[in-house]
C-alpha cells in the first residue's frame, strides 16, 4: 500500500501544480465555493483527474479533484494547505480505496466534497492501482 499511496500523493501533487497555473493565468476564475459545481463521485474502479477549468466546463468532481483546486487556492493565498488521504485501504484485487480532503496548517481538516454535495461515504473512494489494470474513465454517476 505503501508505494500505491506515494504514487498517489505524487498525482496530487501535479494537479495542485496545474491548478496554481490556471489560477495565476487564466483571468476571473470563480473560488471554489462560488463557482456552483458540484461533487459527483467517480465509478468504481475509475478516476478522473480534472484540473479547474475542467471541473469548471462539465460542473462537477470528486474528492481529489476538489481537494487539489482547493489546496492551489490556498497556497496562492498564501496558506500552506495540503491534500492529505484519508482512510486508506487496500483491497485484495489491488484497489486503493481513499478520500482526499485539505489539511490546514493549524491541523484543521477542510472537505470540500462535503460542501459540494457529497451525501454518504458508505461506499468507500476508489483509485486503481497502476499494477491492477491501469487508469480508466468514463462519466461519473451521481450519488442516489
């Protein structure tokens, strides 16, 4: 679990860096919270990774992808945010399940999915690892 975690907070870190670029070059994007989407969880066994103006053209994301645009707020204001994973659990088939959510500087944790609409977390977060099948995506479903 260890090296499937370390790759993921290395994507994590990528998607902060793409969003910090947007945010610096790409005039009157709305703040996270104002800009009306909202969360929509990925297929199981499948993940999108969606940078701000993605999120922004098709109104909504999952955890990571809130979680990243959110961190990239912050450390352009200044505040030393970071995606932190939360309740990691390895699956026998190779599956990591995870939620991503902001840890504060103070130690504070921000969600943004649940202040976007994330109802239940009952079904658990998925990421494939790359060494059971690879990256695949499709349109997410909404919760019920």
């Amino acid at each position: 679990m260890a090296q499937n975690l370390a790759i993921l907070h290395v994507l994590l870190g990528a998607l902060v860096a793409v969003n910090r670029l947007l945010l610096r070059s790409v005039p009157n994007l709305p703040p996270i919270y104002r800009s009306g989407v909202r969360y929509v969880r990925d297929n199981p066994g499948e993940e999108d990774w969606c940078d701000v103006l993605q999120i922004l053209r098709q109104g909504y994301a999952d955890c990571k992808s809130f979680a990243a645009w959110r961190v990239a707020e912050l450390r352009e204001m200044g505040i030393g945010a970071r995606c932190e994973v939360a309740h990691p659990r390895l699956l026998p088939n190779g599956t990591l399940l995870y939620h991503i959510r902001v840890r504060l500087p103070n130690g504070a944790i921000e969600d943004p999915s649940i202040r976007l609409g994330m109802r239940s977390r009952s079904n658990g977060w998925f990421l494939p690892s790359p060494f059971a099948g690879g990256w695949r995506g499709r349109s997410p479903r909404p919760l019920a």
